[in-house]
C-alpha cells in the first residue's frame, strides 16, 4: 500500500510540475534562441534546421509561419521599457527608428495570434510608406483606443496583447551581427482604469 | 518519515525535468495547430491556394499587410517549377519542408531579373540536371531540397486597396508546376 502512495505521489509531482513547467516556458516565450533589443525579441532561427526544441515548440503551439531569411525577421513585444505586460486597455507611444530594411509593419495581436483589430474599417497595424516621420526619419506611432493625430495604431478591449515589428528585406538577417539592430522604444502614456 | 518525503519529493523532481523535456520535444511532432500540418493535410499538391485569410488553414500572426499564396510539392512526383508574373511590388517566397522549417528563400530583388523562376527538386533530379544542363534553367534559381515534401509561400505586399490588384494579380497568376527536364530532345539520348 505503501509503496503505491509512493509511486502515486511522484507521478502527482512529476506530471504536474512537468505540464506546468513546459506550458510556462511556451507561454512566457522564453528567451531561448533569441535575438533581444530593448522590450523586442526576434527568433531568427525559428524556421532553420538548427532551430531549438522550445523555439521550435513555441513556432508549433502558435500556428505561425516563419519568414525565411530573404524575407526578414520578426520582433515580437509583450512588455513596455519598464516591463509591464502590455495591454489594450492603456496607450502606448513607439518612437525611434528600426534598423535598415526596405519597408516595416507594426501590429497589434492578442496573445493567441489574432489581431486585434481588423475589421475592413480599422486594422491593428500601420505600414512604414504609410506614416509620418520626423525630418530625421525617426517616427512615433501612437497606438490607442482613441484616434490619435499623426500615426495611429488602433486597438480595442482589455485583454493583454503583443505588438509585432516585422522588417522585411533587411540585413539583419544576413549579417554575423555587424549592423546594430535598432528597434523603437515602446512607452506607456496611461491606462483606462 | 521527513527523509521519505524529501526523498519522494525530489523522485517527483527528477520525472518532472523528464517529462518537461518529453513535453517539449514532442510539441512539433504532435501539436494541431501547426500551420504547416494543416497545409499539408488540407491542401493538393502542385496549385497555388490564394489566402486571404489565414484562419481556414489555422495560420496565425499574419502580416495584415502581406497576402499570402500557397503551394504543396512532393518532389517524388516530379520536379516542381515556380513561375510568377512581372511586378513592381514587394514579394518574397519561401520554400518549407513538410514540419514547416525554411529550406530556402528569396526576395523580388534577391531574384534573377527580379521575376520568380523557381526550380525545386530533390537531389536525384538535381543530378539529372547538372547531366543534362537544359537551357531554360539558366535564368531559374534551382533549390534542391532533401525533403521530399513541403511547400512554397509566397507573399505580396498590400499596404492599401491601391495596390490590391497589382499584388492579387501576382498571387493569383503564380504558377506552381511539374518541372520536366528536356531529356527526350538531347543528342545524347
């Protein structure tokens, strides 16, 4: 009897310890394999051959597809500069400027890969031809439930959410780390309680 | 009493390290909401599949921006050729193999003449090939890929409705077709 209790009572820690720890490393997209500028993550690796396990499983778990290297890569933020998680219920201002690519788009997702906004009338996302820049081509985008002037990324909800910087034909794909990545700074300007 | 449960305890510590990495490893051989496993099961091979929304084949994360266009090749039937129409926007294709990994990819400016001619066969046809030497492929990047299965995705920028017909036409006029080597024609034969 004994020994069943034994038996029982590791099976109880290992399967849950174990489900719990794995589906924590999946959820919190753990750094592993990644490339990391200020509150932006990319994975560069995540559609090679040399791809890790968790990166891998992350790729899986989240149906996305990867872009290939010609393509260009994909920064991922689920927090603000101080690290707070970031949430369609308060403002964000994302100012800077990107590291050299031919064109850019910022987007909104929830955390299940959905965009928050894409409705015909309003999408979550704006487009690098399509804003405005300061003369020195740095640029801001205000991302907020309520219209903004200059460029604004519209959301809605209050759930939290991930915003996705994807260059597209840059060289930071193709290069050993020669180019500083250079990604914009993701500011809080207030929550609605 | 105390000895046997720390003992039980780190028991449950060591199956848990165990089952974490099980977990893990298996996620890509099993999960279901891999967007490359639902391509594959749902769509035929050698045709592109236009999609205008990634949902109905579980793919996640789209660029709202970008459309997407899609072809599944098995190299064990023949040989598969890429041919897209001439365009002035943004594209960019990439060859996966079946579990969805990048085997190779390219961009309207890394492309010969900025058009896409895209030969993707298996090693086996690769040396056929190099036998051979047809001349149609000189302007086509050939991709030779160890799997036998996969798929080609293209994407095409749409920033606002002004370019939707200039980059659905590239979409939709993309030819995704059995590649046949002129063998029957050379002296040699």
């Amino acid at each position: 009897m004994r020994i069943l209790i034994n038996i029982f009572v590791v099976l109880l820690i290992g399967l849950g310890l174990g489900g719990l720890s794995a589906n924590f490393a999946l959820q919190r997209s753990l750094q592993v394999g990644a490339v990391t500028t200020g509150s932006w993550s990319a994975w560069p690796f995540v559609g090679g051959a040399e791809v890790d396990p968790y990166t891998s499983a992350k790729a899986t778990t989240s149906g996305s597809i990867p872009l290939g290297a010609a393509e260009g890569l994909a920064f991922e933020a689920t927090s603000d500069r101080e690290g707070k998680n970031l949430d369609t219920r308060c403002s964000y201002e994302i100012a800077g400027s990107t590291s050299t690519a031919r064109l850019w788009t910022l987007t909104a997702y929830d955390l299940d890969g959905k965009l928050i906004l894409n409705d015909g009338v309003f999408v979550s996302g704006v487009y690098s031809g399509n804003i405005v820049r300061f003369p020195d081509s740095s640029f801001v985008v205000h991302v907020s439930s309520t219209p903004k002037s200059g460029n604004w990324l519209p959301i809605r909800g209050d759930s939290r959410m991930k915003l996705v910087l994807r260059l597209y034909d840059t060289p930071i794909t193709s290069n050993s780390g020669l180019v500083d990545t250079q990604m914009p700074r993701i500011q809080s300007t207030g929550c609605q309680k | 009493m105390k000895k046997r449960l720390i003992y039980l305890f780190f028991c449950g510590l060591l199956l848990a390290g165990i089952i974490h990495i099980i977990i893990i490893l298996l996620i890509p051989y099993f999960g279901s909401k891999d967007a490359a496993k639902q391509i594959s099961r749902q769509l035929v091979s050698q045709k592109f599949y236009y999609i205008n929304d990634g949902k109905s084949l579980g793919i996640s994360n789209t660029d709202p921006f970008l459309k997407l266009s899609v072809c599944k090749f098995d190299l064990e039937k023949s040989a598969i050729e890429i041919v897209g129409p001439d365009t002035g926007t943004f594209w960019s294709a990439s060859v996966f193999d079946e579990r969805g990994r990048v085997i190779y990819s390219l961009n309207d400016r890394t492309a010969i003449q900025n058009r896409l001619k895209m030969v993707i066969v298996n090693p086996i046809q690769m040396a056929d090939i190099r036998q051979l030497q047809p001349e149609e492929i000189e302007s086509s990047i050939l991709v030779e890929s160890r799997a036998e299965r996969g798929f080609v995705l293209l994407r095409a920028l749409v920033p606002d409705q002004s370019w939707e017909s200039q980059s659905l036409d590239f979409l939709k006029r993309a030819e995704c077709i059995p590649y046949v080597t002129n063998s029957a024609v050379t002296p040699e034969g």
